[in-house]
C-alpha cells in the first residue's frame, strides 16, 4: 500500500512537471520574470556614473599619492577638485551636494607604506545615494587595487593600501542591496501562491478535478503532489536570484546559505498555502490570478518595507503588515544574508513565520473540499 | 446486490431555490447497461453527481456497488469508473501519458489491465505520442473511456458520452458498450439522443428532474396510448401549420421528413377525414401512414401530460 501511494504521488508529480514544461507561458513566468527583476534592479544598480565631483585633500603630497591621485584624475568616473579642506568643509560640501566623494590622504601616507608596508585612505561618501555611493567607493577601491599590484611589480613590497570607508547620512546603505531580499519575498510569492492557485484551479475549469475526486486517490496526495514541483521550482529560481545576486551585482551572501535555504522553505510553504486557500475560493484561473495579485503581491510590495518603510505609515497599515508573511520573511533574510547573522538573530521572526505557515496549512486541510460543492 | 439503488433522490441547488432531481427512485442489475435519457437540464448530470459521490444529495439515499454515496464515498471511488459529459483528460499530455496517469492513481498498469481495453485502444494506440487535445471528438471519447476503464471498474458512469461526436464514431462507441457489457460491466449511460436509447437494456425517461418512466426500450415504446401516423406532402412546411390548425390533432411535430401526428380521438374514419381537410387545403402528394410509436414519440407524448398536469395545477 505504502507502494502504491508513493507510484501514485510521483506520476502526479511528474504529471505536474509536465504541464510546466509544456506551456510558455508558464516557463516564461516561472523563469523569466526572476531573471528580469534581478536583472532590472541589477541595471538600476551597476548604472555606469561619469564624472562625479569628488575632492581629494592630500596632506601627504608625496610620491605615492600624487600617482595614485594622477590614476584618480585620469578616471573618466571622477571630475577630481583638489583642495585641502577639514573635515566640516568636507560635510558642508557633501550635504550641499556639490561633491559626491572626498579622498582624504594622510599627512604621512608614503612613510607608512614603505616603513610599515601598508597605509590607510579615509574615503567620506554621501549615502544618501546609496547607488552611487557604492558605486563610487568600488571604481576608487580598484583604482588603489591598481596601484598595488603595479608597486608589487615594480618594488617587489607587498603594498597594502586600506581605504577607511565612511558612508554619511546613510551608513547601512538602504535601498541597494536590499531590493534582493526583497526581490526574493516577491518572487517567491508569485511563483508559490500564484502558480499553485492557478494550476488548481485550471484542474477545476477543465473538469480534471471531477476525475480526481473519483479516484482512490487521497486529497492530501493531490495537495501536496500540486505543492512539490513550485517548492522544487521555487529553490531554483532562488538558487538563480542568489547566484545573480553575488556573481552579477556583487553583493556577497554573508552568512549562512543552509539557514537562508532552510528559511525560504519555511516561508515558500507558508505561499504554497496561501496560494491553495485562494485556489478553494476561486472559479476561473483568471480570478486566481487577480486574486493572488491583489492580496499576496501588493501586500508582499507594500508592507515589507522593502519598498516603503513600515515605520512611517498609517498606524492600520502597520497593524496588517504583522500578518504579512514576507515582512518576516525579508527581515531574516536582509538579517541572514546582508548582515551575516545566524539563526539566533532570527528566532522570533523564525517562530512567527512558523506560527502562521502552521495556522495556514491548518485551514487548508480543513476546508479541502473532498465533493464538488 | 443490485448494482446501484436510487430511493427518492432529491437534490436542489442555490439553497433549494432550484430543484434539479425531484425523488429519483431506480435500480440497477450487475452488468445491466442502463440509459437515462432526457434532453439537457432534465437532471442526468446531478443524479450521475450524487451516484459518483461528487455531490450530496438533499434527500433520499442510494447505494453504488452495495455501498452508501455519502458514508462509504471512499469504497465507492476505489471501483467506479466515471466519464464526465465534457472531455476531462489533461489536453497537454499525451494519449499514453494520460492512460499512465490514470492507471496508476487507481493502483493499476496499463499491461494489467490491457486486455479489457484492447479494443478500444488498439484504435488510439498510432496516435499515443499525440496530445490528448490535439484529438478528434471520437477519439478523445475513446481515450477517455480507456481512461474511465483502465482500473476495472465494477460500475462505469457514462455522462452523455456521445454529445459533439460524429455518426460515425457514436456508433462505434455503442458497439465498445456492447463489448464491455459482455465483460460484465454494469453501465449507466446517459443521452439525449433518443436512437441510442434503443441500445440500452433499460431507459429511465427524466424531465424536470422527475423519472417518468422505467422500462426496456421495447416495453417503453408499446406504452404510447393511441395510434400514431406519419405525414407527408409537397409542402411540408405549409403541412405543418395545416395539421395544426386542424381540429382533431392532438399534437403534430416533425421527426425526419414526415409529421409526426397523434389525433385526440383515435376514430375509424379519422384519416380519412383529415385527408378531405388536407385536400381541401391544397395539399397534393398526400400520404398518410401509421407507424410504430418510437422513444422519442413516447418522451413527448408523456411530458406533453407532464406539462398539462402543470398548467392545470397552477
């Protein structure tokens, strides 16, 4: 017997895998449309900027930093102002916007590398920009990498030049790295709770469903058979958005990617479910859809604070943000892998996706309808 | 054991506002083939419904292989087989596919039961790599049944399994009934097709959701009360409108390329009356004939009675 339900659950499966691979439509949005959000942000973010006014105050004037502020003045990125300033005229220049950058050379900057083999540059970015900001922090950092490796090949001196970076008004940097989680929670959401809703209720239109009901087959193998291949798609695509995420936008997973996997399958049931409650309401797949986009995707964009910060709105919008799944999720998330933080961090935040993937999965077994009507 | 029982089967929809089985009361023998014919929304769909456990009925209780529709709902699905009126296999999957599928979520293989559906299939088989959806209308009847069948099924559910199939192929798939009646398959079919009514053992006639008579389709035909005569002219379509206005007529519709006509008294000289009206129309090439009532005959002649008790009562 236990024979026959696991032959009957991996032709079902399979059955599953067939209706995906054959329709485009369905390709294309399981795939395409993670691939084009990453791809869309990642655009935004890697943006080429020229010639940005940055200020470099060279206390040093030696050998090392006049080359390495030459290579600067040669960037075509940076439209370089020399000037020595202190550091509230380096302020007030950032917050008025007429620099994006200061450079600051220390008065003994050569001496140090040579003696001690190794120096510091203090770099002061407005964050405000937090694209640009970045942006700017890594064109300088390799323009110093250059330096480096061209002083190894000629003094044979390991030469390590560290650049202090500061990033002002914004210091962790909102609004860069973190449209990947947020990306992630969309994504995940879409693809679980919309496919899923919308490939039970195509069973109903086609009256595939009728069959099913009158077969020995039990409900709970027909949930979990329709689940298994958008939890299996879902790891995949996130698997892509990760390997994007570091190979394309540079942005590193810092912490654990078993916790961060182990997470998303916690939060991707919790959609599966979500998507199986909307397909017991909905008739056409057309309303499914309409469905998981209204209730699911707004709700993902809106209250997460990936797009808008929670903290500033309405007191009501707060209070419905607490039963959005995605809040939780891309804060373990942004915590996990932003900020490389294991699961102690995260253990509330844990507990309270657990708590309503359980209360969700509860009302789905519930109101399995087993009849027609 | 009777193969199924219906004891006044009631079942509405829309909060009982509409009532589509009005108590449904037959039974069926092992390996009876059984039709219940009535034209659409006479209430086929919901009986089958209540009978394959997908709906619950309001009232009355029935049994499909010794077992109850609504307590044993997880017996009866384990031996029944059942084809809904519209074609309901995965279009996007292959012949072989969707008759792997469903043998193995009823716990079966097509080689374990191949030679129940050999017939049928040897004629789909050249098409196996093709998509369900990509099929004829005959052909989709033919996978579907091979897919309804495929796990031996004690009791098959045929829902109106010829509607949008050509003539050809409808008979084709009454002979496979045949053949499956042989195996001893007890089959329930439905149609609103009276010619295919003829092919059954028994027929429930059902109108409004009320069966207005059980019997074999010999038996059915020879309960018409009265005589029945066939008419025909030149100018049928002025014939139909002369037999109507006639006096006499009790009711006069057109089955093929005659006029069927019932007189309201069946007297001697009844036809040769009607011929002196018809002459005095007009009408040339007269020919007036009396035939054997058919199922349909007596389908519209017992709810043309049906309709009256109606317009009385109200």
């Amino acid at each position: 017997m236990k024979n026959a339900v696991w032959k009957q659950l991996y032709a079902f499966i399979q059955k599953e895998f067939y209706h995906v691979f054959r329709d485009r439509k369905t390709l294309l949005m399981l795939f395409g449309i993670p691939i084009a959000q990453v791809l869309l942000f990642g655009f935004v973010l890697s943006n080429e900027i020229k010639n940005s006014k940055i200020v470099v105050c060279d206390y040093a004037k030696d050998y090392a930093s006049q080359e390495i502020i030459r290579k600067i003045e040669a960037s075509k990125y940076f439209n370089v102002q020399k000037a020595t300033l202190t550091h509230d005229q380096i302020e007030a220049s950032l917050r008025s916007g007429d620099i994006k950058m200061a450079v600051i050379f220390p008065a003994d900057f050569y001496s140090d590398l040579s003696h001690l083999n190794k120096a510091q540059i203090q770099v002061i970015a407005d964050a405000s920009d937090p694209n640009t900001a970045t942006t700017l922090s890594n064109y300088l950092t390799s323009i110093i990498n250059d330096y480096q490796a061209e002083a190894l090949a000629q003094t044979k001196k390991p030469y390590s030049i560290i650049p202090q970076v500061k990033m002002l008004y914004n210091p962790e940097l909102l609004g860069a790295p973190n449209f990947v989680p947020g990306v992630m929670a969309l994504v995940l959401m879409l693809i679980c709770a919309m496919m899923t809703a919308v490939a039970i209720v195509k069973e109903k239109e086609m009256g595939t469903m009728e069959i099913l009901l009158v077969s020995p087959l039990k409900p709970y193998l027909v949930i979990i058979a329709k689940t298994i291949p958008y939890l299996l798609i879902s790891l995949l695509n996130l698997a892509a958005i990760l390997l994007m995420s570091v190979f394309l936008l540079n942005l590193a997973i810092k912490g654990s990617v078993i916790l961060l996997f182990a997470e998303s399958t916690l939060f991707i049931i919790s959609c599966l479910a979500l998507g199986l409650l909307i397909s017991v309401g909905s008739t056409s797949q057309m309303s499914a859809m309409m469905t998981s986009q209204m209730s699911l995707m707004l709700p993902t964009m809106m209250l997460t604070g990936f797009m808008f910060p929670i903290e500033n709105m309405p007191f009501w919008m707060q209070g419905i943000s607490y039963i959005v799944p995605s809040r939780y999720y891309y804060t373990i998330v942004k915590a996990v892998m932003l900020e490389g933080l294991g699961f102690t961090a995260i253990w509330r935040e844990t507990l309270v996706l657990a708590g309503i993937t359980l209360v969700l999965v509860v009302i789905n077994v519930r109101s399995f309808k087993i009849r027609l009507a | 054991m009777k193969a199924i029982t219906l004891d006044n089967i009631t079942k509405t929809y829309d909060k009982g506002k509409v009532l589509a089985v009005d108590k449904a009361s037959f039974e069926l023998e092992q390996g009876e083939t059984f039709g219940l014919i009535g034209p659409d929304g006479a209430g086929k769909t919901s009986i089958f419904r209540v009978l394959t456990t997908l709906l619950l009925p309001d009232g009355g209780n029935a049994t499909v292989a010794g077992y109850d529709v609504v307590k044993q709902y997880e017996l009866i699905r384990n031996c029944i087989g059942y084809m809904p009126g519209r074609f309901s296999l995965y279009q996007d999957l292959t012949v072989e596919e969707n008759l792997n599928f469903f043998a193995t979520i009823f716990n079966t293989s097509i080689e374990e039961n191949y030679e129940l559906i050999k017939d049928i299939y040897v004629q789909i088989e050249p098409f196996k790599t093709r998509r369900a959806g990509k099929l004829s209308g005959g052909m989709k009847q033919k996978l579907a049944l091979c897919c309804a069948l495929i796990h031996k099924p004690v009791v098959l559910f045929l829902d109106e399994p010829t509607t949008g199939v050509d003539a050809v192929s409808r008979v084709e798939f009454w002979e496979m009934l045949k053949r499956l009646k042989y195996q001893g398959i007890t089959i329930l079919v439905s149609t609103p097709y009276m010619d295919e009514a003829a092919l059954c053992d028994r027929i429930a006639l059902i109108e409004g959701g009320k069966i207005l008579s059980i019997d074999s389709p010999a038996n059915t035909v020879k309960k018409y009360p009265g005589k029945l005569f066939a008419v025909k002219s030149a100018n049928m379509h002025r014939l139909l409108h002369d037999l109507r206005d006639y006096e006499g007529t009790r009711s006069c519709f057109t089955f093929g390329d005659s006029m069927h006509l019932s007189f309201k008294q069946d007297s001697d000289n009844a036809v040769s009356t009607l011929t002196n009206y018809l002459t005095g129309k007009g009408q040339q090439q007269l020919e007036i004939t009396e035939i054997p009532a058919g199922i349909e005959d007596y389908f519209i002649r017992i709810t043309e009675k049906q309709n009256e008790q109606h317009s009385h009562t109200s």
